[in-house]
C-alpha cells in the first residue's frame, strides 16, 4: 500500500522517469512475492577435511583459498540463473554436516518427511586419501539410510520414491545417442524423459540394489592431485583404474552420477552445479559422460554398466578386479622422522683456554712440532720392549683426547 501511493503521487506529477523507476520496483517486488514455489535442497555429506565447505563455495560462485572445516549441520543457498535471462529464477537449500557420523540426527533439519522428494544428496570423497573412499561411501549411506528408515514414512510412499528412482535411470538418454536421432524428437524432451516408443529395459541384479529413493551422487573432490600420486605414492595407471572401478560399482549399487571434481581449481564444479540444477529444477542438460580424462570423469545415473566398467580391467595387470579394495588400497606407513644433532660452535676464547690445558697431557709442543717436516706425521711414544718381545709400560697409560690432538695439529701446522 505505500509503495502504490508514493507511484500515484509520481503518476501525479507526470514524470515518465519516475513512472519507470517505481514500475521496475513494484515488478520486482512482484515477482518475489510471486516466486514461492516448492523448495529444493541439497544435502552435502563427507569426511572431514574433504572439501565439502569448498566445493559448496565453488557451486555458490565464489572462489576461496581457505574454508574452515564444517561444525554441526551447517546452512547456506545456490542462487539458479535462468536461462533466458539473468535474474534469478530460484534457490536451492544447501546443507552441509560435518564429519562426525554421531551428529546424524542433525539431518531431520535437512530431510523430512515433507521435502524427502526434493532433496538430492552429494557424498563427498577425498581423493587425496584413497584408501578412505569405501569406507567413505559406505559409512555416509548408512548414516543416510538410518535416516530415511527413521522418517517411518508409509511404506507405499517410500516404495513411489524407490520406483522414481528406477525409472529415472531406466529412462536416461545419452545425448550423443540423442543427437543421431530425428530432429523432431529431440526437440520435443531433454535427457532424463521417456520419450514415444521408447523401450525401457530392466535393471540388472547390480543396479540399484541399494535404493535410497533419493537421486544419489558422488563427488570426489581433489582431484587435481590424481598426477601427483603417481610420484609419491608409485600409483600407476592400473590404480586409479582399479579405484575407479570400485566407486563405479558403487554407484550402480545405488543408482548414482559419478563427477571427478576439484573445488581448488574449479575443476567439474562448474557442470556438477548444471546437473543439480537439472536435477532439481528440470533445466535442460545435455553434457554426456566422460569417462577418457582421469581427473575428469563424469558418469550420470543410467549411462554406467557393468559391461563399460570392464574396460577398465584391459589395463590392469598385477591388480585384480575382485581385489578387496583395502588390501590393494592401503594407507602408506608413517616414518618416524630421523632428528639431526644440533652442534654448537664453541667460542674461541674457551677454545683457546681449552686447548692450553689438553696441549700438555697430548705430550706434543709448538719447538717440536715447528721442527718436524711438514709431510711427516708425529710418531707414537715407544715403550722399553722386554727380553721376551712384550712392551715394558713404566707406568699407566695417559688418556689422550684424540679430537683435541687432530684440533692442536691443525693449528700448529
């Protein structure tokens, strides 16, 4: 009400640049109050020190050098652009716990059973530490499942989650595949939708053996130093492909999209914050799986198979894929580190002092040193030898300090 009285008063005066002004506010104003539309959210889970905060910066647009490791369920927002224009068109909720297991019971803040449906879950796994990416995995999707198990949903609506999720990845398209079909088609539906006449195959016993009933995906972060591992760790080719068939696996035990990420150099973040947004708000996507890049892999629910994971096995040959992961993956041994002696430098003068007290008991002078040729070396003292060949002592021997004697040699020389 006051803002249409402050435009009638400058309706008034017949001033069209007010008239402009206040239009653009009250269309503003018009379309947030217009803009309530059911609330997305995403819920980022991991280890501690993975990268969960950075990577939720990346998604955001912001770009940091150092973010502080997460404490308790932490809450911030992704603003979605529209497409055809710049204004924002929505937000999304970001959750994001820390990596204390214990604290699950934070998540009834994140998912209830009221926005269960509109939730899509990021697990994030630290690449630099691959021998904890299992049981990364496996730990969060059971903090996870105990979740959902405690939500005492009907079982009816969590079966209708669980059938959402299947056909969902029953119904994936691979937008190569998409773009040989006739133009007609694929002007009328985008990846993800089933199209007229389309088959739907069924799943195989591996494929969504798990099913949370919510879209699933897993972010390995720091991936910028796959490269670096192979020098200091003597990974090969054939370990990372060995990691990978894992994760892969993994993922189609639970219906999941695989991104190789990089929250420091902005590596994929960019295309994980599109395929969210996809997710969630039915935008247009159409970027295929990439599986060539080793930093780089990115693998949507419904591309993988247990027969493209085999491929991976072509170049493994002292690793076996039946392997358990943690005898093949293992944390490096810790070396104690070997602490060098510090010597102190002795001052000069009680050097000197020193060296006058031990000059007598070495039984060598500055006359007889001086004397004796340079390239001649002093002599041991000889004892009387007796009749029988042994050495007569006549009396106890001197303790010679031989560091001292080496020390008087070089400064009488």
């Amino acid at each position: 009400v006051p803002i249409m009285s402050v435009v009638e008063e400058e309706t008034d005066s017949g001033t069209a640049e007010s008239q402009d002004l206040w239009a653009s506010i009250l269309g503003e104003v018009s379309r947030a109050s217009s803009g309530s539309k059911t609330t997305k959210s995403v819920l980022v889970l991991g280890e501690d020190g993975s990268g969960k905060s950075t990577l939720v910066e990346r998604l955001r647009g912001l770009t940091v050098d150092f973010r502080e490791l997460c404490c308790g369920l932490e809450y911030s927002y992704i603003t979605v652009q529209d497409e055809d224009s710049d204004e924002t068109a929505s937000k999304l909720l970001v959750w994001t716990l820390d990596g204390d297991p214990t604290h699950g019971n934070l998540l009834r803040y994140a998912i209830s059973e009221s926005t269960i449906e509109n939730v899509l879950v990021v697990v994030v796994v630290d690449m630099s530490r691959p021998w904890t990416v299992m049981d990364t995995l496996e730990r969060w999707t059971k903090v996870l499942r105990d979740h959902i198990d405690g939500l005492k949903m009907p079982p009816k609506r969590l079966k209708e989650l669980e059938e959402r999720n299947v056909k969902a990845f029953q119904e994936y398209t691979d937008p190569e595949e998409t773009a040989l079909a006739p133009v007609a088609a694929v002007a009328t539906h985008s990846v993800g939708e089933e199209t007229e006449g389309s088959v739907v195959l069924p799943l195989a016993d591996d494929v969504l053996s798990h099913n949370l009933g919510i879209p699933l995906v897993v972010a390995c972060n720091k991936c910028d130093l796959l490269s670096s591992m192979e020098k200091e760790r003597d990974y090969k080719d054939e370990h990372l492909d060995f990691i990978q068939q894992h994760i892969r696996k993994f993922c189609l035990n639970y219906g999941a999209t695989l991104a190789y990420v990089s929250a420091k150099t902005g590596k994929n973040c960019d295309l994980l914050y599109k395929f969210m947004v996809h997710k969630l708000c039915g935008y247009l996507f159409r970027v295929p799986a990439s599986v060539v890049e080793r930093d780089g892999i990115f693998i949507p629910a419904g591309w993988d198979s247990a027969k493209k994971i085999s491929v991976l096995y072509e170049h493994m040959k002292t690793l076996k894929p039946e392997n358990p992961f943690e005898e093949r993956i293992v944390k490096p041994s810790v070396r104690k580190g070997t602490h060098e002696v510090e010597i102190a430098a002795e001052e000069d003068n009680y050097f000197l002092v020193r060296l006058q007290t031990v000059a007598p008991i070495a039984g060598i002078s500055a006359e007889r040193r001086a004397a004796e040729p340079p390239s001649r070396s002093p002599l041991p003292p000889r004892h009387p030898v007796a009749a029988g060949g042994t050495t007569q002592r006549t009396g106890p021997p001197k303790a010679v300090d031989n560091t001292c004697v080496n020390a008087i040699n070089y400064f009488l020389t």
